[in-house]
C-alpha cells in the first residue's frame, strides 16, 4: 500500500486530534514532530513513535521523507510555514484560520497555484456528520434558496489565555477562534456567496474574567492570568451578493446562563438547525413539518471530523479526491474576519467591490 509520510509542525493541543488521526489511518506514517518546545516534541514522538524530532520547522521541511505536513502552531505562523512547505514539494493541512491576514492568505494562494499539491485549510466542520447529511438536503434543492443564516458561538467563561489571548499572535480572540468555524459552516453550506459588506463590532468589557472562582475552563499551557489583548465578544452583520445575509456573535466571556453554539439556515423551502443538532424544518400539504434525520451524530463529533478530516487531506495526497476545503475558501473566510475588526474599528460598514 502507497503511505504518505507526515510531519505535524506545532506539538500543542489542536495537534493530539491529528496526531490520533493519522495514526488510525492505515495509508499514513507519521515521521517527524516539531515544536519549539523540545520537551513537548519529544514527548510527542514518543507516545507516537516518531524518529525525527525538530524544533525548526525548516530542518523538518528539508527532510524528503516527509511528504505532507499538518501545521498546528500560532496563527501568526500558518501563512509563513504553509508556504515554505509548499516550496519544499509538500501537502499541507494547516489549521484555522488560514493565515491571521487577509493579505498572508493571498500570499499562501500566489504559491498554492505554482504548485501542485494540495493546500487545505482546516475547516473540521464541513467535515462532521450533520453537516454532510444536510448538505444533501440543501444540494436536492430541499431548502430551496437560503437567504439568511445565524450563528452563535458563546463563551460564558471560556478565554484559553496563553497565545490565544495574545492578539500579535492569534489574530483576534473568540471571533477569529471559534467564530471562525459557525462562519465557515454557514457559508458553505450556503452555497459560498461572495461576500459584498459587513458591519462588526467588537468589545473588550470583560477581560479574561480570570477573577472568576469555582468554575474551570480550559486553558492554555502558558496560561498568564495578567495579560490579555483580545475581544471578549464579536458580532457582525455580513451581507452577500446574492442577496444572503448572515448575523453571528461570539464570544469568551458573556454575561449569560450557560455556553451555547447555535446555527439556522433558513430557506423560501425549508430550514435547519445544524447545532446543537439537526433538525431540518419545512411544510407539506398547508402543514409545517419538523424532520429529524435518523444519524448516529446529530451534533458535532469532534473525534469524527477530525478523522474524516484527515482521511479526506490523506486521499487528496494520494490523488484520489479534491479538497473540499481549499486556499481560495480560506481566503474569503479571512476577508470575512478582517471585515468585521476594521468595521469595528473605523465605525462603519466595510463594502467589497
């Protein structure tokens, strides 16, 4: 059996999802682990067996055993690492989002045409369950044309501190960390519009809430409770040309009862809610219906779609599908999210030509 051989660059936590999931593919050699903590790396290939340990990615990327590479490291460095491995000849899953610029993601597509290996960006959700099932639906024609979407991805307590609490190298906090995937899953399954105009804004009221006591969250391994430079809630109004819209909000700290991801698309035939779980909704004979797919996972499974995930990035290596998530998405997401920080801003609706 032909295997591809991978290097996972950035050892933290994001990584364990695909780490574990390259391990279960039968057609996959895991052959190096980089991370600027050596310890870190170490302890990687040793629970994974892996023979080469880097703490410089270009040492890992001159090594021609490898052949694909995930990067899993700050956002601040996707779009340098992302390209330097495609100059190296290698395929590349790098984690959401792209790049932390609009203008990195456009650099990532200059060399992602000048080759010819796979570049896909880490949208795990286009890859769950629910989200195949309803795209069914919504590519027969069953929701008719959707015109408006909304999603929700709150944090009552929930800023990992660490890099992604440092807006130098994350990019943003909750909006470009987990706003990212609500954004993405509405627009895809949308049809992916162009976008036309977005007004955002973003607060910083609440800080990390690290006073808060008796309740843990998640947090980063180089959690500081002292520093913070990013939002603790975003919303924005996004506008396509084909009319669509599109409200979101998101956030790490929030003054309400409990967390809660919400997504609804709405069509002139039908709607759905895809989170917390699917539910498709329409009317037959002057009846409204509410229809509840029979599927294993209505919700999110994180485990799941990381493994489809992989297995999708692995038969793209081995030639045998097209990534269903390629640089060009990956841009239009961080057009999206750019929009809503300088909208926020300046004040005022930020308009595409």
């Amino acid at each position: 059996m032909e295997k591809v051989r991978v290097g996972i660059i950035g050892a933290g936590s994001i990584s364990d999802m695909h780490f574990q999931s390259y391990v279960r593919h039968e057609a996959v050699e895991l052959v190096a682990v980089c991370d600027l903590n050596e310890a870190r790396a170490m302890a990687k290939a040793e629970q994974h067996k892996i023979e080469k340990i880097y703490t410089d990615y270009h040492e890992l990327l001159k090594n021609e055993d490898v052949d694909a590479v995930s990067i899993c490291t700050w956002n601040n460095s996707h779009a340098e690492i992302a390209i330097a491995a495609l100059e190296h000849n290698k395929h590349v899953l790098v984690e959401k989002p792209l790049s932390k610029t609009a203008e990195e993601a456009e650099k990532i597509r200059e060399v992602s045409q000048k080759s010819d290996k796979t570049l896909q960006v880490g949208f795990v959700r286009r890859f769950a369950t629910n989200t195949e099932v309803l795209k069914k639906f919504i590519d027969a024609g069953d929701l008719g044309e959707i015109y408006y979407a909304k999603a929700s991805s709150l944090r009552v307590l929930g800023n990992p501190g660490g890099w992604f609490s440092d807006v130098e190298r994350s990019g943003g906090g909750p909006l470009i960390d987990i706003g990212v995937h609500v954004i993405d899953i509405c627009w895809y399954l949308m049809g992916k519009p162009k976008v036309k105009s977005v007004s955002g804004t973003v607060y910083h009221k609440l800080g990390n809430r690290s006073n808060i006591e008796h309740k843990s969250f998640y947090q980063a391994a180089d959690y500081d409770p002292k520093q913070n430079s990013v939002e603790d809630l975003a919303n924005a109004l996004i506008k396509f040309e084909n009319g669509a819209t599109l409200m979101l909000d998101a956030s790490f700290a929030l003054h309400a009862k409990e967390d809660k991801t919400e997504v609804h698309l709405f069509g002139d035939k039908g709607g759905a809610m895809i989170e917390p779980e699917l539910n498709i909704f329409t009317e037959k004979h002057n009846i409204l219906l509410d229809l509840t797919p029979k599927i294993d996972a209505r919700t999110f499974d994180f485990e799941k779609g990381f493994q489809n995930e992989i297995d999708h990035f692995v038969a793209c290596c081995l030639e045998k599908e097209t990534t269903i998530s390629p640089v060009e998405d990956g841009i239009e997401i961080m057009k999206i999210l750019e929009a809503i920080y300088e909208s926020s801003r300046s004040g005022r609706e930020v308009r595409f030509n």
